[in-house]
C-alpha cells in the first residue's frame, strides 16, 4: 500500500513546530491497528528527508508514504 497522505505521520517528518492533528491521530491509531507501518522508517530510522515544501508554511514535510505489514517489513530489512 502506497499513498499520500497529505499529512506527516512520524514526528521526524514534521517541522518540529506543527502540532499533531486529531486526523493524524486517528490515522496512526488505525495503521497500528491493522499492522502497517512505513517502510521508509524501518530502513532509516532517524533520516530527516523530506518529500514537500510548504511556501505559505516555510516548512519541510514527508508525505509520501509506502505501508507494509510490520513482519513484512521485519522481513524486508532482515
């Protein structure tokens, strides 16, 4: 699964001073749920990379996200 989310979804991939939203809460809440995590953050734990630039915010963000199940993802690194 792969997807924009439009919405940082781990603290390292938001500016340090956007605030979690309650959309964002649910969203990780369900990903948990269902296993799934982001396949970016299993390679590279603490990378601040960044996939869009806000010009009304002047921030950086990472939006794109590829989602895998958590033992696939295990897998993939092993």
């Amino acid at each position: 699964m792969e997807g924009e989310f439009n919405t940082p979804l781990a603290p390292l991939d938001r500016p340090s001073k956007q605030k979690i939203n309650k959309e964002t809460l649910v969203l990780n809440g369900t990903l948990d749920q269902m296993d799934l995590v982001g396949t970016y953050r299993t390679f590279h734990p603490k990378a601040t990379e960044y996939t869009f630039f806000s010009n009304a915010h002047d921030t950086f963000s990472r939006i794109d996200y590829i989602l895998a199940h958590k033992q696939v993802s295990i897998n993939l690194k092993r």
